[in-house]
C-alpha cells in the first residue's frame, strides 16, 4: 500500500512567533485541539523526546505520543497513538504511531504553515480514517490562521 498522509498548507499574515504560539501555548493549543476530539490543551514541555498527552472529556489521556523533531518557529513532529483504543483498535506494534508535523516558513512578514500527518497506510483502519482525517484538516488550517493573525494584532 502507498503512504497515506494528509498535507496542507495555508498562508497566515503572521510572523513565525505567533504561529509558533498557536501550536504549541497550552491556551491556545486548547482553542483548536478540540478539532481531534481532546478537552483542554495539548500538554507537552515541547522538548525533543518530550511526552505528548491528549485528554478527553473524561480527564483520561486518549492520545499519548513523543516530540520527534523540534525548532523553534520552524518545525514541531510528533508522534500521536490512540492509547485509549476507542477510534480504533490497539495492536501495541509501533505501526500504531502515526506523526503530526508542522512546518514554519517566513514570508515576507507572513509565514507559511505546512502541515503533514500520517502515515496511516500503517493502521488496521488507515484507509477508512484518511479521508475525515483531510477533512479534518480543511476545518482545522482556517482556525490556525485565525489564532495566528489575531495573536499577531
């Protein structure tokens, strides 16, 4: 089966820093967060190697992962697995983590934000999530962009 990720990208009449913020403040990763069922903010010291926790509304962590990659402004990945196996069943093999990447490009006095999240050709359910997960994002990119230019006002 070919790789499956879901890429986007969308220009934000903000600087690097406020976009950087969005992603990763937990007051503001709480105000988009919720677009992948999570209650509250991502919770992350955002350090290379760092934990990634999603709760639900319950409190209970549902999607737990690891920062992969981290520069400030410019690229944040991270792991993300369902633990909680509620969308999806758990196998426990590493194949179960998939990433979410956000890559950060100056331009002029905007940035643009480059999304990649994937791969779910790996995942028992992969086919059949992909296309709300693209959907997903078409919803989730427009949030980003106002969170972003509002934060830079």
């Amino acid at each position: 089966m070919k790789p499956l990720y879901v890429e986007s990208s969308i220009a934000i009449d903000a600087p690097p820093a406020d976009v950087w913020r969005v992603l990763t403040w937990p007051e503001l990763t709480s105000q988009w967060a919720g677009e992948f069922g999570a209650s509250g903010p991502i919770e992350s010291d955002w350090r290379l190697g760092g934990e990634v926790c999603w709760r639900n509304a319950a409190g209970a962590v549902y999607v737990r992962g690891r920062v992969l990659a981290m520069e400030p402004e410019k690229l944040l990945r991270f792991s993300v697995c369902d633990v909680s196996g509620a969308r999806r069943p758990l196998s426990g093999r590493v194949e179960d983590e998939i990433t979410q990447s956000y890559a950060l490009s100056a331009q002029g006095a905007g940035t643009v934000l480059s999304t990649a999240h994937g791969d779910f050709s790996g995942l028992a359910d992969g086919e059949s999530l992909f296309p709300a997960v693209a959907a997903l994002w078409q919803r989730l990119l427009p949030k980003l962009k106002a969170l972003a230019e509002r934060c830079a006002r």
